[in-house]
C-alpha cells in the first residue's frame, strides 16, 4: 500500500507512461485504441496525459491491456528506473 500521496500519483504516472507506450508499439492511435477499448478518445487521451489528474480503475488498466493484448502486469513496471 503506497505510504503517501505521491506514491499513489507515482503509479498512476508509471501506468500512463506504459499505456501510451505499449499503444504505440501497437501502432495504434489513442483514437483506435479507444474504439478497441470501448473507451472514448478524450478519456484514453485524458489516462496517458502527463499533466492530467490519474484516477482510472483496475478495471480500466485490465480493459486497456486486453485491448493492447498484453499482460496488465507490464503496466507496472517502471522502465525509468
């Protein structure tokens, strides 16, 4: 359990940076991904935006990564470690 809030918002920033990456990889625009997803385009943009405030669920992040076909668990690795 993460010990503070910026722990918290630490894990929401390393889940974006790995959608947007694991997307791309894809080749897939957040446009595509979002109708792969079910999600709309302003939501994926607003989940892999920097500076946007994270909240999306563990549902969104399993829903997202079956869309990418990837294993949720590559989500939560840090690569800038």
């Amino acid at each position: 359990m993460p010990h503070n809030q910026k722990e918290l918002n630490d894990i929401y920033i390393i889940i974006a940076k790995n959608i947007k990456k694991y997307r791309e990889q894809k080749n897939l625009t957040q446009k595509e991904l979002a109708l792969k997803s079910g999600y709309s385009y302003a939501y994926i943009r607003r989940v892999e935006a920097p500076k946007c405030t994270k909240n999306f669920s563990i549902q969104t992040i399993y829903n997202l990564s079956k869309a990418l076909d990837i294993d949720i668990k590559y989500f939560f690795i840090d690569n800038d470690i």
